[in-house]
C-alpha cells in the first residue's frame, strides 16, 4: 500500500515540476534547397521535406509515425527530420519535460525545407523581441490571436513583446486575407515585408463607336471607352464575359480572365446593321433625314437600320415630312408626291393669337404663312379668347385670310353696403348691386351710386371667373373736418396796468365772418374726422352766422422806450356759435380723394356752441394817449387763426 502511494506521489510531483516546450516558430526556408541536395524518398517514392529544428535543448526526441523517414540527423547544431508530403504534426520528447503533440501551421510540401525554433518556457518566457511588420500597399489591418484585442494597420511595431510566434491574420479591402505565423526573435528587431495579393485586376476597354454600352457578365456598366483601374473600379480575379452592345449593331462579347496585379486591354469594333433607302419621286426635290440635308431626288444610300425621318422639300410645294423605318439586308422605297402651294397672309382681330397648321404650330399673327392648294384647317388661339377652327380654302387668287377671334366672358359678381346701389362699368348702367355681369377679360372703371352716399369708384381688372367686387358705402352726414376762417368782433377792453405790464379784460361781438382759404390750407383726409357734415357748394367762400359773443384775458406788455406801443400777448376764453359750411370741390378743381371725395378739401370750422381756449398775439399802437388802434391774430391748431382788427377810445386812470 505505501509502495503504491510513493509512486503515486512521486508521478505527481514529476508532473508539477515537469518544464515544457515552446515553439518559437515554424517557417519556410525559400532559399534552402537542402531537400534536394540530400534527398529521401518515403514510401511512396516522393521526395521528402526536411524540417529543421534550431532548439539550445538537448536530448530531444521526435515522432512523426509513418511520415518520419529514415534516422534523426544532427547537423551543425539543427536536428534534420526527414517527412512525407502533407505531414501535419510532430510530437516532441524529452525526460523530465511534458510531450508537445505539435501542429504544424503550414502544410509540408515535397522538396522543400522548413524551419522550426524549439526551447523551453522558461526561456521563452524570459526573452522579448520587436517586430515591424510593413505591407503592399500599406494600410492593411492587422490581428493577433494570440494577444486578444490587439488591433493596428501597417506599417507598425511590436515592441518588446514576448520572444513566441504568433498566428498573424492580415486583411485589406479588395485584397486576400492572409493567415500566417510571425516570430518574435528574443533580443531581434525584425522587420517583415508582406506583398498582399489584390482580388481584382486592371481592364481596359476601347469600343467603337464610342457611345456603345459596356456589359461585364450581362450587367450593364458603363458607356464608352472604360478604364477599369484601381481597388475602386478594377475587375475582381476570375472568368468574365464582356459584351459590348449598342442599337442597330450587332453584339460583340469576349471572355477574359482577371489576373491580379495584371492589365488586360482589349479592343472592340462592333459592325453595324445596314438597309438600303432609296427615294424615286419627286424628282430634283431637297431630301432632309433627321433635318440635315442629305441631297436631291433621287437618292439612294445605305443607313444603319431603325427609325428615320424624312422631309421633302421643293419651291412652289408645301414641304411633305414622314417616318420611314430601315430593315437589316432591305430596300425601303419612297414615292410620294408634293401639294401645291401658295403664301398667305393670316390677320386676326386682336391680333397676336397663335396660328396653328394641323395641329402643328407654324406663327402668330399677322403673320404669312404657306398653304397647300385646296382645304387647310387652320387653329388661332389667344389666352383670354374662345380658340377658333376654320378650313381656308385656298386657290390661286387667295391672299388673305382674317379671323375674329370671340373674347371669354366672365361672371362678376358686384355687392355693397348697403345693396341697392347704382352700378355703372365704363360709364354703363348695369342696373344695382348684387347684381352679376357678364364682363370679358380686361380692364374696367366702376362707378357705385346710392342716395345719401358718397359716389365710390375704383379701377377693375378682371382676371378669373367668379371674381367678387365689393363697395362699402359712407354715409355723407357721419363726417366732419375742421377748417380755416377769419371774422371781425366789436366791444370793450379794460386794462390795468403797473409799470411795464398790464392786464385786460374785454369782451366783444363778432360780426360777420368770411372763410378764407387764403389765410391758411388746411388739407385734411375725411377719414380722420367722424362727424363731417357737407354743405351746399358755395363756390370759393361762404358766409356763416355770427357768435353769441366772445370773452377776452389777456396780458399787454409795455413798452416804456416806446410809450404809445403795447406789445399784446396771452390768452382768451369765449363761446363761439357757428353753421357748418363745406368748402366745394370745384373750387380745387383736378384733386381728387380717396375714391368718394376730391383729395385737397378744405372744409369749414363745424363746432356748436363750445367754449374755446386758445393763445393770442396781438400789437396795440395808442394815439394821443386817448386813441389807439389794434390788430391781434388768433392762434388755433383745430380751427385756424382768427384775426381781429380795430380801434377805440382809451381813457386813462391814475
């Protein structure tokens, strides 16, 4: 029992304290033809791989069964191991070390020589190295199995990573992916140069004529001359079939192998479709295909086959144009005869209206035209006209042919407010609002008339069917406005005074007063004043009753350098009785307001019995100390300016 278990114990602890191998690398010696030069051949009388190992171990052991050809070689330090064609594994020995059953990344072909690095872990463990690893063309993605989430693009370095190989996957776009195994040498910087194979190649495609279409595996792609270069537009690798195709041609196709990193021109010249057109009748006629002039009746000539058009022409005839259709290995024949023809002058009422040839647009009137001898049906139109269609028959006496054309009529409709107005359009009665005219297109004067309103007019254009106008009438006796007048008083002034400054006291009666346009313009807009009340039209003045009467303040300073003049100046409050009179507009002839009133009346003072604050100036000039007379002006933004003048007896009180 304890024998068992010292052997048990023992095994164990073996196994714990066993080292292991490593693999630094398994690569291909290009340049080593030692295969060659000392070969073996295994049981199938093919030429055997040597795999070299480089190891700074000693007394190892291999196994490769059957594959393992012949005795182990030790040379020059390497041990030389003799293997069939398509061997995939070594297993590795050696005392107090666990066997490494070790896959080989590559597989193993005949006569060639392969390298592979063996030690310990410890060692390995112990020694780093850098690797600068650059690619064709750079910018290549680069991934390590061995190092999880390691990630970079070419060109880059590894520095002082771990001395160990590692399982290297390289990818580029339109590139193969290449899997291979770099080894990290301890103590080395080794710089790795890898050309990646592209998947595509170059293709050059030259085509005639130029405009055909090019077509890679029955796919159109392109037209014209194409260059397919590049990892953006070049041909992946492999069998392709190129067509070159256009109309009326026949079809060229090519296979063509894509090689990478290779350029494949190829040239194509595709041969066309051809018919025969030939054209009889009517001799000496100018013959145009497709508009271009190509010679005189007779004519023969060979065309690409499809569809053409052919216009004949000759003086004295209408110009004939038809469609014609080229067949591959045919004749097309043509024998048509011309119309005679005459030029006419085409006039319309208005004018300007579009002229139209069976259906074919050919002038605008007036305009002169060419017509074929017998029936032509001609079309005018004109926006805002009914369209008009008439035959024209015409022989050898017609040179002219009028038309007139009927304008659209359209609905408007006519309202105001209140209804029940006059409605006059161009000075037409067209009975009371609310009514609906027939009206052509155009433009208008419209006149809206109802008793106790004012006249409104405005300017119309009608443009569309179901057009609305509406008027909003205003009533003459809701308006009035503030005017301009002069007036004359007569009374009594008391005045006291001290010194240089006096005050006085008066109170006077106007007499008749005149409103006088002269003194001042007040040009007013009806529409600011709510309460207008319009008179009868007098002419340039018109007289209006006289106020009750009128109460005076004022303040007369004294000048004593001066002593019979006193300058007069402050202020007055009275009560003014006065009738509303309106200012004609004959009396300013050719102004006008708004759409109802003449722009630039004046209208008269229109407030009733109102007591009234306003500043006054005035110059007084006494006489013989006991006469005087008096001029003072009125100053009033609402009513004008007031002037008085005067004179009197002054008597003096010490």
């Amino acid at each position: 029992m304890r024998f068992w278990f010292l052997m048990i114990f023992t095994m164990v602890l073996s196994v714990a304290y066993a080292d292991e191998f490593v693999v630094r690398s398994f690569t291909v010696a290009q340049t080593d033809v030692s295969a060659l030069r000392y070969q073996r051949h295994d049981a199938n009388d093919k030429v055997c791989a040597i795999i070299k190992v480089r190891t700074d171990l000693r007394g190892l052991a291999f196994d490769a069964g059957k594959n393992l050809v012949g005795d182990i070689q030790i040379k020059s330090g390497e041990y030389w191991l003799y293997v069939s064609p398509g061997e995939s594994r070594i297993t590795i020995y050696k005392d107090g070390f666990i066997t490494k059953h070790y896959l080989l990344p590559l597989a193993v072909e005949s006569s060639k020589v392969y390298v592979l690095e063996v030690t310990n872990k410890q060692m390995a463990a112990a020694a780093t190295g850098s690797l600068i690893l650059v690619t064709e063309p750079p910018g290549a993605v680069v991934k390590i199995r061995e190092l999880s989430g390691l990630e970079f693009t070419t060109p880059d370095t590894l520095q002082n990573y771990p001395a160990f190989p590692y399982s290297v996957t390289i990818t580029k776009y339109r590139h193969a992916t290449l899997d291979t195994i770099l080894t990290v040498h301890p103590t080395e910087t080794i710089t790795h140069h890898i050309t990646l194979i592209p998947t595509w190649g170059d293709v050059l495609i030259d085509v005639e004529p130029e405009d055909a279409e090019v077509f890679i595996d029955n796919e159109y792609v392109a037209t014209g001359n194409q260059n397919f270069r590049g990892d953006s537009r070049g041909i992946d690798v492999g069998q392709h079939t190129i067509s070159i195709r256009r109309e009326n041609y026949y079809v060229q196709e090519q296979d063509v192998t894509v090689i990478p990193g290779q350029i494949t021109s190829l040239q194509f010249t595709l041969q066309p479709m051809l018919g025969v057109l030939k054209v009889e009748t009517p001799p000496g006629a100018a013959l145009y295909i497709d508009g271009k002039m190509a010679g005189r009746v007779p004519y023969t000539d060979t065309l690409l086959t499809g569809d053409y058009q052919l216009t004949l022409s000759a003086e004295g005839f209408l110009e004939k144009t038809m469609a014609i259709r080229i067949t591959e290995n045919n004749t097309t024949y043509v024998n048509e005869a011309l119309q005679q023809s005459r030029l006419v002058k085409i006039t319309s009422q208005p004018s300007q209206a579009e002229i139209y040839l069976d259906g074919d647009f050919v002038g605008t009137t007036p305009a002169t035209i060419l017509l074929g001898y017998g029936d032509n049906t001609l079309q005018l139109r004109k926006a805002k006209y009914h369209d008009l269609q008439e035959n024209v028959q015409v022989g050898k006496d017609t040179d002219v042919a009028h038309f007139t054309l009927e304008a659209d009529v359209l609905a408007v409709l006519f309202t105001s407010s209140p209804g029940g107005a006059q409605l006059y359009v161009d000075d037409k009665s067209q009975g009371f609002t609310s009514t609906q005219v027939d009206l052509p297109y155009g433009k208008y004067r419209v006149k809206i008339k109802k008793q106790g309103y004012f006249t409104r007019r405005r300017n119309l254009t009608v443009v569309a069917p179901g057009q609305k106008v509406h008027f909003h009438l205003q009533n003459t006796s809701h308006y009035r406005a503030g005017a301009i007048y002069g007036m004359g008083a007569w009374g009594g002034e008391f005045t006291w005074a001290r010194s240089s400054v006096g005050v006085g006291v008066g109170l006077f009666v106007p007499s008749v007063q005149k409103f006088t346009p002269e003194v001042q313009h007040k040009n007013v807009s009806v529409l600011d004043y709510s309460d207008l009340t319009l008179g009868t039209p007098v002419g340039r003045e018109s007289n209006a009753d006289s106020a009750d009467f009128f109460l005076s303040f004022k303040v007369h300073l004294f000048l004593q350098k001066i002593p019979h003049l006193s300058f007069v100046f402050g202020t007055a409050v009275g009560k003014v009785y006065r009738t509303d009179v309106y200012l004609a507009h004959k009396t300013y002839q050719n102004i006008y307001f708004g759409e109802d009133i003449p722009k630039g009346d004046y209208f008269s003072v229109a407030h009733r019995g109102k007591w009234k604050f306003t500043p006054i100036a005035g110059l007084s000039l006494r006489l013989l100390r006991f006469f005087y007379i008096n001029g003072e002006v009125w100053f009033n933004t609402t009513e004008g300016t007031q002037l008085y003048t005067g004179g009197g007896i002054c008597f003096p009180v010490k």
